[in-house]
C-alpha cells in the first residue's frame, strides 16, 4: 500500500482505494503542542509518506504545507499536482508531475508505482 499524504482537499474529495493510504492534512491543528513540536510532527508526516498530493487552486500554502512539501522534496519523495492551475511557478516547480484530477493520479500510480511494491 502506498501512503499519500493529500494537502488542499476536503472529505469526500479523494475516494477510498484499497491500494493506497489517503491522509488529508488539515493546517494549523497543533492540539496544545509546541511550535517545536509541531514542526518536528510535520517533518515526520512527510517523511512516512510516499506520496505528495497538492490540490493546485490554493491561494496560500499554510506554514505547515510549506514545511510538509519542502520536507517531501528534501526526501525526494514524488509530489504531484494536482487540477489547474498551478498555484504558483514556485510551487510547480516542486513537482513531480501534474494532473487534471486525483483519478488521473491514480491510474498514473496504479501504472508506475504499484507494480513496484
């Protein structure tokens, strides 16, 4: 199974898949945790992850996204864009590859990344 950790979505965006882990991330949800802590939590998430979904029609990345992709980067870990169009030339700049939708990420993965494991 491949864990994917998707930053910009909402519930009900991204559909269950028995191939991959989908883990929406929420920004700014420390629950009483120290700066420090948060950071290091974020480094961690990005880390575990094999994949970076990045919804592309986001104005602003939040602090913890900026943390998160330039964790995920540093990892070489594939980050993939996600709809149109890119947020920013900074952020697609970053990525992997693009696509119009999250099916369109799937049968990429499914192609790609699956016949791996």
């Amino acid at each position: 199974m491949l864990k994917i950790i998707a930053l910009g979505f909402e519930q009900g965006e991204i559909q269950p898949n028995e191939n991959y882990i989908f883990a929406i991330h929420k920004p700014g949800v420390t629950e009483g945790m120290t700066n420090k802590e948060y950071y290091k939590k974020c480094r961690s998430f990005a880390e575990d992850a094999d994949v970076i979904l990045l919804k592309n029609k986001q104005e602003n990345l939040a602090e913890d996204e900026v943390v998160i992709l330039y964790s995920a980067y540093s990892n070489s870990t594939p980050i993939f864009g996600v709809g149109t169009p890119i947020s920013s030339p900074l952020v697609g700049a970053v990525y992997s590859n693009a696509f119009l939708t999250v099916d369109d990420v799937i049968d990429h993965l499914n192609v790609h990344y699956l016949p791996q494991l």
